[in-house]
C-alpha cells in the first residue's frame, strides 16, 4: 500500500513528479531547494509539500546526481536522506560535507530512518542545521525550512 501524505488538509500523495533539472538563470529569484533521497515516492511528497512555500526545488537520488546540481549553482537549504544505497551507506553526511565544502552558508538537513543519538551528534558536528527521524512530521519540516530560508 502506497504511502499517503496529508498537509494542511490537501492529500500530497498524486502531487507532480519531482524537478530534476537545476533552475534556469531567467527563472525569477527564489529560495533553492535540493532534494536528496533514493525514494522517489518521498521526493514527490516533499517537492510538492517544498512548492507550496514557493520555493524552487531539485530532487535527485544519487550521491552523484546532487554533486552534479551543486556543481552547477547554489543552494539555499539541502534536505538530504541519509541512506542512499544501502543498510550501511551514509552518503547523506557525505553529502553535507561536500555541501558546507562548496557553500558554507548552506543550510542542510539531515533526515534518516535509521537515527540515534551518535548519528545525531555527528550531523550536527558536520553542520547539520536540522536532523530529522522518519517518518518527518510535515509541519515540522516546513517549519524548519521557513526558519532556514535567507
């Protein structure tokens, strides 16, 4: 059975699919948003729930693919899951380092299923601004991200 989303009363499970394309220089200037997480059903939810603050986002699902996106420009806050490819994988704080090593000013988000307290300490010794268990409470993240944004 499918996960449903519910915020603000709107169901944001049938949301559109998520943006992978980076933002183009004509587009007007917003908050940038990139998603990170290897489960699509989740970047759909959260780029919709994203959307709704009117803020431009990118959703990929690779370590690879989000190095590209931030090659390419900036980032005012990436969200980023912390397993990606597996039980043991931790490219999520490999994701926040590369991060802060591009654009320190950044702000990251560190969401996981598989949280406690030492994974905890070490994403805020990263420099983590947030860190998330799953499930995320939608209003909880929309809430960080509005006190994140510049």
């Amino acid at each position: 059975m499918a996960a449903r989303l519910l915020y603000g009363g709107h169901d944001m499970t049938s949301a559109s699919p998520p943006n992978h394309l980076p933002i183009s220089p004509s587009e007007p200037s917003r908050e940038r948003i990139l998603l990170v997480d290897d489960d699509e059903e989740t970047l759909t939810i959260f780029t919709a729930l994203i959307r709704r603050l009117q803020c431009h986002v990118d959703a990929v699902t690779s370590i690879e693919a989000a190095e590209r996106l931030l090659d390419a420009g900036r980032y005012d806050v990436v969200i980023t899951d912390l397993r990606l490819t597996g039980v043991l994988g931790e490219e999520g704080l490999e994701i926040m380092q590369y991060v802060k090593e591009k654009n320190p000013t950044t702000q990251v988000i560190l969401i996981t299923g598989f949280g406690n307290p030492q994974l905890m300490t070490r994403a805020y010794r990263l420099g983590a601004a947030c860190y998330f268990e799953k499930p995320v409470d939608p209003a909880r993240l929309v809430g960080a991200i509005q006190q994140l944004k510049p």
